[in-house]
C-alpha cells in the first residue's frame, strides 16, 4: 500500500495536473495520494499573476477529483512551503513534472539529513497544448490556450 505525494496551486486545473493526479492515483491505488494544495500566501508568493483563494481552489480540485477519479483514498492538505509533510511523513513515491523535479530532489536531500529514507520520485511528462508548447495555467490564465491545451485565437 503506497503513499504518495503530489502537490501544487491548480489554478486553474488543466490537463497537465490531470495527468499529474493519474499517475499519483494509479501509484497509489491500493494506499493514500495525498495532494498538498498551496496556501494563498505561498501562491501569491510565487506567482506573478492573480490566483483564487484556498477556498476556491479546493472546491474546484475536490470537483475535479470527484470527475476524473473514482477513488476516495486521497487527502488534501494545506502547504505553506514547498515541501509541506513530505520531509518529515513517510511517502513511498512523489509525483513531479519536470518543472518541479529539483524540488523533489530538495525534498529528498532534507529527509536523508532528518535520517528519513528517500521518496521515489516519479516524473511525469509535459502535457502539450495544440501548439506543442506546454500547457500551464500561466498560458491559460493569459487566454493563450484552453485547460485542455486548444489554442485561443482572439
């Protein structure tokens, strides 16, 4: 029974967190995924245009859970920082796109200083839009492309 890690702000979820969520889901079939959703203060930190608030997007991810998976083994958890629970809880995978791949490798230097074993990352590959460039919620949000990656002529 696997526990997995995956975290991010899923704003606006896109067919690139979908897939993210699959291979969490399919890696943790028989355990827990648990998803860290990003605080507002980290999110706003982070990012250079608007996102909705905690609130708004959990409803929208529990939404999202709810359509695209049947499976209820899942927790959602509040992060303030970029590693959340996964330096100090056990985790047996952590699912990452190549994006946030160095910091899995972060996380995975913290735990072997705090004497916890390593999580085995898993990286998913990039989700092309229509136009064979990456779909990401920046693109969205700039009315570049639909979650889906369909390209938005105006």
């Amino acid at each position: 029974m696997a526990r997995v890690a995956v975290g991010g702000t899923f704003d606006p979820i896109h067919d690139g967190h979908i897939a993210l969520l699959h291979r969490a889901f399919e890696l943790g079939k028989d355990g827990e995924v648990v998803i860290g959703l990003t605080s507002d203060e980290m999110a706003r930190s982070t990012r250079l245009r608007p996102v909705r608030d905690f609130q708004l997007r959990l409803r929208n991810l529990r939404r999202a859970l709810k359509r695209e998976f049947d499976n209820e083994n899942f927790q959602v958890v509040k992060i303030n920082d970029q590693c959340g629970p996964s330096i100090y809880e056990d985790f047996d995978f952590i699912v990452v796109s190549g994006e946030t791949l160095p910091m899995a490798q972060k996380i995975n230097r913290l735990r072997e200083k705090g004497g916890l074993k390593p999580i085995k990352i898993s990286i998913i590959e990039y989700q092309m839009a229509q136009d064979q460039i990456r779909i990401s919620s920046t693109r969205i949000a700039e009315g570049k492309i639909d979650r889906h990656g369909k390209v938005l002529f105006h």
